[in-house]
C-alpha cells in the first residue's frame, strides 16, 4: 500500500502524553520518502521518543526515515 492511501488509529507518544495518528506519520512519510510503508517501530533519539520508518521506494531499493515523536519532523533519512 502507498503510504498516502492507508487510514490507521493513533498511537501513544510516551515522552509528551499526546495521541500522534498514523495517517499524520504516512503523510510525512508520503511527502518525504515516496514509496510502499513497510514498517514503522517507536525508538528513541536523542532521549526522545520517534519513529522509524522503513520504505520500499518506486526504484526497489529500502529507504529508512526517523521522524520525532511530537513534531514529526525529519530527523534521520538513509
């Protein structure tokens, strides 16, 4: 499935207490790194809660995009 086509609850963010919905995380990464979402995984950077997020892009090849917990900002993309 295409990142931007998925619909999907919310998720607990532990370090701000606030609710961060899935489809918000797939828009992100829609935007950011096109492609077929494969997994998303809650870790923590820099004491942090995030996610990281790994992508089978258009070209086959993997892709992997951490985004922060609460802003959802790009942290880290390999």
């Amino acid at each position: 499935m295409e990142a931007s086509a998925r619909s999907h609850s919310s998720v607990l963010v532990e370090d701000t207490g606030t609710l961060r919905p899935l489809r918000d995380i797939y828009a992100v990464v829609a935007r950011e790194m096109p492609g077929r979402v494969l997994r998303i995984k809650r870790v923590r950077r820099a004491g942090r809660q995030a996610y990281a997020v790994r992508v089978l892009k258009a070209d086959g090849k993997r892709g992997d995009i951490v985004l922060d917990g609460a802003s959802l900002a790009v942290i880290e993309r390999r």
